[in-house]
C-alpha cells in the first residue's frame, strides 16, 4: 500500500479574538500575562482544529509568532529598527524588513520555545517552521554597522540557527522546516543569480553543521510569497531558482506548485534535479485562492506530480502557509482548514489510486 506524506507548511489565519488582544497589548491595555493567556487559547483551538482535519502531522499555527513568521526571534530588540528593506507585492502592497542597527546578532525568541509550549496539547507528531538565515540576512543594512561587520554578524547569524534547529528536535519536532520564501524573490531582486547563490551557500553553512541523518528530518520551503490572497515573485519563472534550489543540503522540500500556470513543465524541472535523498513535497492547495478545492481536484494535481516523480519522493503540501502576517484577514479560518482538509483527503485518494495501479501492473 503506498502511503504519500502530507504535511502543511506552518501558518493559520489568528483567531479574531488573539488579533483583537494583540492589538489591546500594543495599546497598553493587555499586560505579557493576559497576552500569554490568548497565545494558549489560540494555539489550543488551532491544534485541535488541525487534529480534525486529519492531518498527520501538525503544527501550533504560528500563533505566538507576534507579527510574522519572517520577523518572530527579533521583535522587541533594542538593536532593531522598523525601517529596513521594503517587498513589494503584485497588488500594490508593501511589507517592510526590520533593519539591524548594532551588533551582536542574537535570537531572541526561538521557535523552540514556541514549539515547547505548544507540545503539551497533542499526541501527535508536530513540525516547526523557522525562517532562514537567508532571510535573516537581508536584516544587515547596505552601509556598514560600526564595530561590527556583515561577516561577524553572518557568523553570529548562523550560529543562532543552527542552535534554534537543535533546540527544535530536543523540544520534540519531528520536523524543521525553513522558510526560504526569499529565493524566488532573490532572481527578481537580481537576475544575474548571484544573490540567489549566495542565499544558497549561506543556508548550506547552517546545514553543513548536521548529519546526513539529521537532514532526512529538515525541509527548505519556497514560494512566491502569500500575504493579502497576493504574491511578490510569482513572475519570476520558476526555471530560474528550481535547479539551485535542490544545492541546498536537505532532505525535505516544500514547492508551491498549485498555483503555477504551467506545473507541468515546474514539476518536469523538479524530477530533473531532485537528488535521490531528497523527497519533494508538491503543493496542491493555492493558498491565494478562496475557493476550496475538492478531494478529487486535489488527488488529480497528485497524479499528476505522481507522473514525474518518484513515489518513493513524493509528498504533499499546501502552496504556502495561510496568513503568515498578524494582520492579513484575506483568507479565514474556516477556508484553510476546509483546503488542508481536502489536501488530507485528495492526498490519500491518489494514495489509493495509485496502490491499485501498482498492484495491477503486478497482477
């Protein structure tokens, strides 16, 4: 029987009654202690919402990340300021990237932390999504920090994730995924590809540090970016970053490909230069997307990946995680986990399907 993993990538739309909170703790009117109270009831309900949908493997929904999954282990620095690089999305929006004023560089909030805290609410085996040093990176200013150079702090940089990685699978993930939602976007930022291989080499210094063993259990994610049902590379052609993307020293990768105009061609790079280590979950929920997708369109998408890649290297995933920023209401609750529920299912029907293909062809 062949039984195709499925995992979602991270973020869940926050309950209007934690975004409703997180706005009385800006204001002053919610002290850490009522704020933590909310941060419990969040991650409670959004974990036994995730149990029901049947997915086998869970996470806390990102909501103890404050503002972002991008921006989480340094909210509250005093060596951070608001006004670093800006990311333009397709519909006109703009987030903007805190900005590293002074050194050293240090975590403080690891999603370990996150994680422990969420651990105690289910029996089942949880993931953790982190963001990449890649991501991190773009933090350092284009001038000089005084007393302090884009190297130390590179060095300070992967240093604390390869820390927050360990203390991930000490805290009981059986999964660490990194968002690499950046690579995409580094082609467009520069289409000469060398800030694409840098962010390549750095995230492989962090990599490096684990065992081949070790990386069986670590996943690169990529996407052109969810924010506002809005995307800021998707018209960067996926032929650029694929090829590099399968460099980096992982034994899990999560590719937004639902909502690819021509997955066909995506998903032919893909089996070109995935490595046999290596299993690539495809997406096949568009998370953009309001409408909820059935069981039989989402088993159709696996079929197709299924027609390029190994089933042995196969999985499933959602294109991206729904609502990664605090305020992004575009998507609900009640959507994500309605397409996460039909990912499980259509996921298991191709799963089916493709168990009485083989056992024919055996007959």
């Amino acid at each position: 029987m062949i039984t195709l993993p499925t995992e979602a990538i991270g973020s869940i739309p926050r309950t209007e009654e934690l975004m409703q909170a997180q706005r009385q703790f800006e204001s002053g009117e919610l002290d850490a202690e009522a704020m933590t109270t909310f941060y419990d009831q969040a991650v409670q309900l959004t974990m036994r919402e995730l149990e029901a949908t049947g997915s086998p493997i869970i996470s806390d929904g990102e909501q103890r990340k404050t503002h972002s999954f991008a921006t989480y282990s340094v909210e509250g620095g005093e060596n951070i300021a608001p006004d670093g690089l800006e990311i333009p999305f397709q519909d006109g929006h703009v987030r903007r990237l805190p900005r590293l004023t002074a050194g050293p560089f240090r975590f403080i909030l690891s999603a370990s932390e996150t994680l422990a805290s969420a651990r105690q609410y289910t029996q089942r085996p949880m993931k953790q999504a982190i963001i990449s040093v890649s991501a991190l990176s773009l933090f350092y200013p284009p001038e000089s920090i005084p007393d302090y150079t884009r190297e130390e702090f590179l060095e300070d940089l992967v240093n604390e994730q390869e820390k927050e990685i360990r203390a991930c699978f000490a805290a009981g993930a059986q999964k660490v995924q990194i968002d690499f939602t950046e690579g995409r976007l580094a082609i467009k930022l520069d289409p000469s590809g060398s800030v694409l291989n840098g962010f390549i080499d750095l995230n492989n210094r962090v990599l490096e540090r684990f065992t081949d063993e070790d990386r069986q259990y670590i996943g690169i994610h990529t996407c052109p970016g969810a924010d506002h049902n809005s995307t800021h590379s998707a018209d960067v052609d996926y032929a650029e970053l694929l090829p590099s993307l399968f460099e980096l020293k992982a034994g899990n990768f999560y590719i937004a490909m639902a909502a690819e105009t021509d997955p066909d061609r995506a998903l032919r790079i893909v089996a070109r230069y995935l490595k046999p280590w290596q299993r690539a979950f495809i997406g096949v929920i568009d998370v953009n997307n309001p409408y909820i997708e059935t069981p039989e369109e989402v088993c159709k998408r696996v079929l197709e990946a299924a027609r390029h890649i190994p089933l042995e290297q196969l999985g499933t995933t959602d294109d991206c995680g729904f609502s990664p920023f605090c305020d992004d209401i575009y998507t609900s609750r009640s959507t994500a986990f309605a397409k996460i529920r039909a990912r499980v299912l259509g996921t298991t029907m191709a799963s089916e399907q493709l168990s009485s293909q083989q056992s024919a062809r055996y007959d």
